[in-house]
C-alpha cells in the first residue's frame, strides 16, 4: 500500500508541481511578495473575513477554490490517460475503497495550498461566530476531495469505455466572419475561457472589497496598486497568448503583415481580456473617480498587459523566467505610481513598443 501511495506520489504530485511551478511562483508574489509584512497581514485578514462575513465572499472563494479544482483534477485525468502511465491499471486490483484512499492521499497534496488557506479562513469563522458559513467551507473542501478522487477511481476502472466528449455550440458561430486581429480573442474564449472566468471572479473580490467594504475611505491610490495586481494577475493568459500567436499562428510571419498589426493581435485581446474591470470601474466609481481618472488606470493596466507581452520577446525567456519578470514589473510600477500615474503609462508605453520592436525578428520560432 505504501510503495503503490509513493509510486503515484511521484507520478502524479510531484509532476503537478513541476509543470505548475511557474504558476505557483506567480500566485505566491503576487499575494503574499508585493507588499511589506503588515500590509500582507491585513490584506488577507480583511480578505479572510470578507469570506466568512458576506454570502458573495464566501461564494467568490468557494468559485475560486473550485477552479483550482478543477485544474488539479484535469491534470490527473490527463495524466492517467498517458501512455507512460498505463502500468497504473494495475491499482484495479485494489478494493473500490483502498482506491479511493491512494487517490485521496494524491488529491489532498495537490490540493494542499487550497486546505492551508482554507484552516484560516475557518479558524477566523469560528472566532467571529460563522458557524454555518465555517461548516459550508468544510463540507465543501470534503465534496472536492473525495469527489476528486472518486473520479480517479473511476478514470482507472473505466480505461476501456470511451470517452464522453462535452461540446458546446453558440448559435451563428459558424456564420460569423472572424477578422485576423481577433484571432487571438477568439482563442481566448474558446480555450482559455475558465482561466478568464477565474480572473474575473479575483478582479471582482478586489473590487468589492475596495467600493463596497472600504467606500467611506476609498483611497485612489491604493485602488490602483490593487488594479494593477488584477491586472497583472493575468499574466498567465499573456503568456498562453503570446504561445498562440507565435506557435500556432507561426505561419502569419510569412504574411504581409506588419509588426503594429500583429500588436493589434494583442491589444484587441487584451481590450476584452479586461472589459469587466473596465465595467465595474465604471459602475462603482460613481462618486470616487472622475472619468479621466478611470480611463487613465485602465489604459495603466493595459499597458502593463502589453510591457509582458514585450518581454515575452526577449532571448532565451521561459515560463520560469517570465514570472519573476511580471513581478519585477509589478514592483518597478508600484514604486513609480507615486509620481504620477501618467508618468508610469508613458514608461510602460515607451519600454514595450521599444522591446517588441527591437527583438521582434530576432525572435526564434
């Protein structure tokens, strides 16, 4: 039993951090290595309690949480399904309940980042008297662990029945012409579209914390560190983006199309990538921020989406490399936001139209 838990140990856990690590790297900066101790401290204090206190805060987390999920478990399956892994339906040997334990084991350290932050959050509901909603948190990080590995269980014991295959269909897809500068959007909403999702369930926890918990002290300036960490968060979809349009859009270098027009690819994504955060400034800023001031921070976001798509195009860049990138860009912003936030458009404008242009044909596809 304990050989057949380390055999899936290293194939299943230890490959899942490895190929994520980039990933992890990322979401740790960004929560918990951008501001100082105490700012830390109270940010996920207040976010915490936001969790355990409101209906939409516990429904956002949980929203959250079972996107990760989902990731976790699409990795799993996937992997079960390689052919270097098909010695593992030999586990079908195994009682329905010690298959269940195994993957459980492997759910539950994947899934460990989650069920640490989780102990907190719970912990902070007790103390507060949010029983129900503590209970809620608990029996909900239950269905996704044992659920998770009852669906490897079934992976292992179903090898030999086809797949189910979930297509969707958008009346009039077919019909519609699709423009070459918005190939990129399209990809988004078609392979990327949970991934969105996910952004957009974070962007709106920040937004709600700063208009709706904290409107009496609405600060402007930090709103706009906060935005810029929703912005920037998205850094992973740049990356996916820049993998799409110079892998499986390769063949558009040999077409007559200039280097601002490929630009435009990204821009147009980006446009739609952030339209909801553009919305939500837009409804809830009513009051706290004048309309230059709104279109001055998306614009500063947009900027910052279009600076790592610059660095994407730097030598010898990878996923590992490009996340501490974002962060340094991140960093070098925060620290220039002081001097005014057109200053930091300016500079982020000028150092991606620099880099892109500099190193676009000396990219190696």
């Amino acid at each position: 039993m304990l050989s057949t838990v380390s055999l899936l140990f290293k194939t299943l856990v230890i490959q899942f951090y490895k190929v994520n690590a980039g990933f992890f790297l990322f979401v740790f900066l960004v929560l918990f290595g951008i501001m100082d101790a105490r700012e830390i401290v109270l940010f996920h204090v207040s976010l915490m309690q936001a969790i355990v206190g409101t209906v939409t805060g516990l429904l956002v987390a949980l929203s959250v949480w079972a996107l990760y999920n989902y990731k976790c478990v699409v990795f799993v399956l996937n992997n079960l399904d390689k052919p270097q892994n098909s010695f593992l339906i030999q586990l079908q040997a195994f009682s329905a309940s010690k298959q269940v334990l195994v993957f459980l084991f492997c759910q539950l350290i994947v899934y460990l980042p989650v069920l640490m932050y989780a102990v907190f959050v719970v912990s902070i509901g007790v103390e507060n008297g949010e029983f129900i909603k503590s209970a809620t948190i608990v029996l909900f990080l239950l269905l996704m662990c044992f659920g998770s590995a009852y669906l490897y269980s079934r992976k292992i014991n179903s090898f030999h029945k086809p797949g189910v295959a979930i297509q969707i269909w958008f009346p009039f897809s077919g019909k519609i012409s699709k423009q070459p500068v918005l190939f990129l959007t399209y990809h988004l909403l078609h392979e990327r579209k949970l991934a969105w999702v996910a952004l957009k369930v974070f962007s709106s926890l920040i937004f709600y914390l700063v208009f709706v918990r904290h409107y009496n002290d609405f600060s402007l300036g930090y709103f706009r560190l906060l935005f810029l960490i929703a912005t920037i968060a998205h850094s992973m979809l740049v990356f996916y983006s820049f993998e799409f349009v110079e892998k499986q859009l390769a063949f558009t270098r040999n077409l007559p199309l200039t280097r601002t027009y490929r630009l435009l690819f990204y821009l147009c994504a980006y446009l739609f990538m952030l339209l909801p955060e553009f919305c939500w400034m837009w409804v809830y800023a009513d009051g706290l921020m004048t309309w230059p001031e709104i279109l001055l921070t998306f614009s500063t976001g947009l900027g910052q989406l279009l600076l790592l798509t610059a660095v994407l195009y730097l030598p010898n860049m990878n996923l590992q490399r490009f996340a501490w990138f974002t962060c340094l860009i991140y960093f070098a912003t925060a620290i220039l936001l002081p001097s005014g936030i057109t200053i930091v458009l300016i500079s982020e404008v000028a150092l991606a139209l620099f880099i892109y242009y500099r190193n676009f044909y000396k990219l190696e596809s």
